[in-house]
C-alpha cells in the first residue's frame, strides 16, 4: 500500500469516527437545499425532505445522489445541523472517487471561513473539526497536482482558521 492510500484511510478512519452516530435532526437534508436554492417554501421543502436520509450519513457515500447535488443546492445551502451531518459523506466521496464539481464545492466551503461558514462551523466538536484538518491536510499533500488551485486557500485557512480554533 502507497503511503498516500495508507494515509487516505486513515483520514476515512478518523472522519467515520469523528461522525459516528451524527443524526441529521431538524437540519436542512440533501434534496431540501436544491428547493432552498430554487427559493421554494416550506411545503416543497418538507417533501424534498421526506424522502432523505436523516439517520445515517455512512449510507450518503455510496449514493448517487450525493455526487449530482451541486451547482443547484448543495454543500452551501445547508445549516449547521444539515452540514455537520452531510460534511463526512463529502469528505469520504471526495477521498474515494474523482468528482472534481463536488470535491472543489467542499473545499471552497472549508476554505471560506467568513461569518456564514464560522456560524455552520460551530455545531462541530474537536474530533470533528481535527478529522476536516486531516482531510484538508490529506489533499493538500497528496492531491496536490488536482487542487493545485486550491493549495494556498487550504494553507491560509489551516494557519487562519481550523488550526486556530
């Protein structure tokens, strides 16, 4: 095993313990921020939400649906809740595929530590935060030549923001 893969799941290892047992609650879930985007009221809200997985966060990684709710809705429309429950799926399908849209969505999101973002951000504990280091790290390392865009964002927000904090 490479040391990057070694070093991949290791930060799989320590997101999925970070987040173990993460309930979504009465957070905004997945399809709910597409009709957030779209301004949609409380009614096309709720049934965008029924059908969403609001228990276990584990079974979002493999979902397709994940991987296509960007552009419109997505990581910048949830709240606190909705965000500290759906960061680890992104962070485990950014690590364990290709998805460039989707990876550089999250990684503008940990990077932009303004006001909005410090708000959603608060919800999170140590692990949590310590496991979105290890994933920022991870890329920034091994994924370089990728996000090569995104190296001095991720070392600015480190040495600014997540380090600090």
């Amino acid at each position: 095993m490479s040391n990057a893969a070694a070093e991949k799941a290791k930060v799989i290892q320590q997101i999925h313990k970070a987040f173990a047992g993460v309930k979504l609650g009465q957070g905004v879930s997945l399809h709910e921020t597409i009709i957030i985007d779209d301004y949609g009221g409380m009614k096309a809200r709720q049934q965008a939400r029924a059908g969403d997985e609001k228990m276990d966060w584990t079974k979002l990684v493999d979902d397709p649906e994940l991987k296509s709710v960007y552009g419109i809705g997505g990581i910048s429309f949830f709240d606190a809740e909705g965000l500290r429950f759906h960061l680890p799926a992104y962070m485990c399908l950014a690590l364990n595929s290709q998805y460039e849209d989707v990876t550089e969505g999250l990684i503008f999101t940990l990077t932009s530590y303004d006001k909005y973002n410090q708000e959603r951000f608060s919800t999170l504990n140590d692990q949590q935060r310590g496991a979105i280091i290890a994933f920022l790290i991870y890329l920034r390392k091994f994924e370089g030549n990728v996000y090569a865009y995104y190296e001095p964002k991720i070392t600015k927000a480190l040495a600014e923001y997540w380090l600090q904090t």
